[in-house]
C-alpha cells in the first residue's frame, strides 16, 4: 500500500467520489477513467501496489487475465455487448501517468477519436494489449 498513490487510496475505498463497479473478485477494483477516450472508459485496477505494467511476470498471468474479466462483465453490466468492438491494454512506461498497474477497458473502440486512435493505438510503443 502507498498511501501517495491515488489507485491504492481508491481501491481502498479511501476516494468518496471515486464510485467502483461490482467486482466478482476482492483483490480487483474497477471505475470509470477520470478522462474517458470512449462511451466506456474503465480501469481495472489491483487492490495490492503493483508497479506498472513493465514489472509484470509469468506469475502475473492469472491476475491480467482476471483483470481482463471484470472488464468484459462491466462493459456486459454497462450494456456492452459487442464484445469484439473492444480495447484493453496497458500503457508502456514512461508513457503511464500513475506507477499502478491498471488495465484500460474502452468501448466501444470504433467510436475513439482520432487522438484516443492513438494513444491507446494496439502494441504501439506506447500502449500494449
């Protein structure tokens, strides 16, 4: 836990304006993205500090791939249900504003602006699904 990082604070519930969805799993949170890039625009976040997505081993695979499934069963909550006009992915250092690993879930992605295209562009430099 670092009491500086922002995710920490909202996974702990410590952020009041910060609402989370349902999460099928406890070490998972999941909330709206403060500057969404689309109609749906959610960040799943581990409740234990992680750094950012360079730190991530083999060991780490469970954890996206749960990652990955709170973010398909909110966008489905959200009514999303074509599930194949979807983004998910992590920003490549130094390209992360905050060193806590979360997973961006976007949809529906045809709708992404031209800037959103690339910023959250898939396996760029800066952004890997």
């Amino acid at each position: 836990y670092d009491r500086k990082c922002v995710f920490c604070r909202i996974a702990r519930r410590e952020e009041p304006g910060t609402a989370l969805f349902p999460s099928e799993y406890e070490d998972l949170v999941c909330f709206k993205d403060i500057k969404p890039a689309a109609p749906h625009h959610y960040l799943v976040v581990p409740v234990e500090h992680l750094g950012n997505c360079k730190t991530l081993k083999t060991e780490h695979i469970p954890l996206v791939k749960r990652m990955m499934e709170v973010g398909k069963a909110v966008l489905q909550r959200n009514n999303v249900s074509d599930l194949s006009d979807i983004r998910m992915g992590f920003h490549w250092p130094p390209f992360c504003s905050i060193a806590h690993l979360h997973l961006h879930v976007l949809a529906p992605a045809s709708q992404l602006g031209f800037l959103s295209r690339l910023y959250y562009r898939i396996n760029s430099y800066w952004f890997i699904t």
